[in-house]
C-alpha cells in the first residue's frame, strides 16, 4: 500500500498513529488470528475511519455482471441486464489487465473487495478473480443470491481464499413470501440449502432483508429463524429507484408509513440519528473517500448507492478517477452543507436517487420517519 500525504497531513497522521493503531489492535487482532474464515464485519468499520482519517480508499465494490438467475420484485437492474450475456467490462479483462488493475487498487491502499452483481457466481470468471485477489493480499467478500454454488467454489478454502464473508438476500423465513418476491419457486430451498453448506465449510455467511409490503408481515418470523440457526440478520430500508438504471417506480414497494412506524416501535434502535450541527465541518459520509463503486460497464461512482458518475476505467485509470474533480466535489461535501441539525438515517445516496439532490430527503422517506415519531410519542403517554 502506498500513498502520498502533504506534509501537514503526514505531522497528523504520525501524532494520530499512536491512538489510531491502539483503536484498531483489538479487533484487527482478532480478524486476523481466528482460526476459521477472517470476519470482515469486525474490520469494516475501522477500515472506513482509517480511509477518512487518512484520505485514501480501503474498500471497493465490484459490479463484475449484471445478469442474474433471479428476477426479484425490487431489483434496480433492468430486464435486459439481467438475461444479457453480453461481457462485462471485468470478463473482458484478460489476466494481465485484472492484475494490473488490482496493482493500481493495491496503491491507491485498498485493502477489501467486494465483489458483487447481477449474481457474481454466473460469471465464469469469478474464480480466476478471487484467486489473483487473494494472492495480492486482497481480502473479499461475496454478495450473492446463493442460488447455485459453481463446483469448484465448493472446493474454496474461505481462508486460504481470504473470503470475509458471504451476504445473501433471504426476504422471509416462509418460503411462499421469499419466493413471491424472487419470482422463482424453490429459491428459498436452494438458498437456505447453500446457507448451511457454506456455514458447514466456516464460511461466514450473514442474511440481508430488504423491508417492503410483500415481507412486512413475516419479519418477527425471519428474525427469530435465523436468530435460532445462529445466522446474522439484518433488515435495510427503504426501496430506492436505484442505482444506474433509471427504472422509477420501485418504491412503491416501501412499507406503508404505518407499517414503518409499528417496524420501528418493535426495533428502536432501526432509526440512525446523525447530529449534523455537532461537527459541521466533518464529511457528510465515506463515499468517495474510504470506499468507491465500480460497476459493469466500468463506470465507476462514489458508492454502490450512490449513482453520480464519476468516470469509466475504458477511459482513464483508476488512480486518476479517484482523483477527479467530480469525486472530490462529493467527498468534499460536508454536515454543514446539509442544513440541517438532526436528520435519521440520512444517505446522499439514496437521497440522489430519488431526487436528484444528495442533500435532499425523499419525500415518502420523510413522511414515514415523521410517523414512526408519532408512534413512539403516542407509546410513551
């Protein structure tokens, strides 16, 4: 890893080591002597203030296709994507190419790879990538629906790999519900299958629930399944019309605000509250700064969900897309700029993609944070 610091960032980076490196030991520690799969969540965090701290990326997502075998209800990716078999930018690359491109990830200082879809698993080159990966010390992780495991990832030590962790999208523990939002009978089955699979091979696999109306009904249910079977689960909200494609019209899917505002009377601690007024001159988030995006096509944007386009790898390197003055202009946005004190669960990402403005709350996201408020209010008289 390298990078360059001014001199007056060097003076704090040396006075702040001390307490940096003090700060990171406990968990890094464990990270890195567990026996087992290395557990990526336990790093995540650190790794995010060391790039902010520091000024230069620790992580990056991999879009490495877009077609899927899934056509869930919510996907931001279009149906032409999704069945297309047209090669993405990355199956394109030869050998040579991927390896010089994670050379210049490796000196921009990144340290973990996410590689994702569409379904990464369909892509044919997926094994190639995790190999040229893990030999340049890269440490991964996999976000995949777990419907087919290709044979030779059944063959995948996850530490000799320095696989991290798997994420699957499991959207109820009843079956009809997870499969009425796939749209493929017997998806459940194959995924929950796979789930154990991997978990009986130490892999650390860990479940995301997207929350809208069609699983909204069986979310104490998903939470005490995977709750049993010792698998960490998680719900995200809201549905966005995301990322690139520009299809509208997937919020509609989102919880009602009086569902939303019963979701969060059973979970309290759901609502993220960011006091903006607090430290006005601090980044409003790490997108563009401690981590990027890049997806299928090359382009490359600040976050994952985040689709402000800041330049494509056909045209110029990665250092210098990093360096731009479209990327600076997003991390350079701070707390101030949002003009606001207090905002929950606050995303310039997701805040672009509903209206064009990262600084700008939906309006749907607002009405419903506005009624959780109103439940809480009216449980506490």
């Amino acid at each position: 890893m390298s990078f360059e610091l001014t001199d007056a960032e060097m003076t704090h980076l040396i006075a702040n080591w001390k307490d940096l490196r003090s700060e990171l030991s406990g968990e890094v520690t464990e990270f890195f002597s567990q026996e087992g799969a290395p557990n990526t969540r336990l790093c995540r965090s650190h790794l995010n203030e060391l790039g902010m701290d520091c000024g230069f990326p620790t992580m990056v997502n991999l879009e490495i296709n877009r077609h899927c075998s899934l056509r869930c209800i919510h996907c931001y990716i279009g149906l032409e994507d999704l069945t297309s078999r047209a090669p993405s930018f990355f199956e394109q690359m030869t050998d040579r190419d991927f390896s010089s491109f994670l050379d210049e990830l490796k000196e921009l200082g990144v340290f973990l790879l996410v590689f994702t879809g569409g379904e990464p698993f369909q892509n044919k080159r997926l094994e190639r990538f995790i190999e040229m990966a893990s030999a340049k010390d890269f440490v991964l992780e996999i976000f995949s629906n777990l419907q087919h495991l290709p044979r030779w990832f059944r063959m995948v030590d996850p530490l000799k790999a320095r696989i991290g962790r798997i994420q699957v999208s499991v959207y109820s523990s009843d079956s009809k519900v997870h499969d009425f939002i796939t749209t493929h009978p017997g998806s459940f089955d194959r995924t929950m299958a796979n789930i154990k699979s991997l978990r009986s091979r130490g892999f650390r696999v860990e479940v995301a629930t997207p929350l809208m109306q069609g699983n909204f009904n069986s979310t104490r249910e998903t939470e005490g399944y995977f709750s049993k079977l010792g698998i960490p689960q998680n719900f995200s909200w809201p549905i966005v019309n995301e990322y690139y494609s520009g299809h509208a019209g997937k919020n509609q899917l989102n919880l009602t605000s009086d569902q939303f505002m019963q979701f969060v009377a059973e979970h309290p601690n759901f609502l993220i509250e960011t006091c903006f007024h607090e430290n006005p001159e601090s980044p409003i988030c790490e997108a563009g700064k401690s981590l990027f995006s890049i997806a299928s096509n090359g382009d490359v944007f600040p976050c994952s969900q985040f689709p402000f386009w800041v330049g494509n790898l056909r045209d110029q390197r990665i250092s210098a897309i990093y360096d731009s003055g479209e990327m600076r202009r997003i991390r350079n946005m701070r707390n101030i700029d949002t003009g606001l004190n207090v905002a929950y669960n606050y995303c310039i990402g997701g805040n672009y993609s509903e209206t064009g403005d990262p600084l700008t709350q939906p309006l749907f996201f607002v009405k419903s944070i506005k009624a959780a408020f109103k439940g809480e209010r009216r449980k506490g008289q």
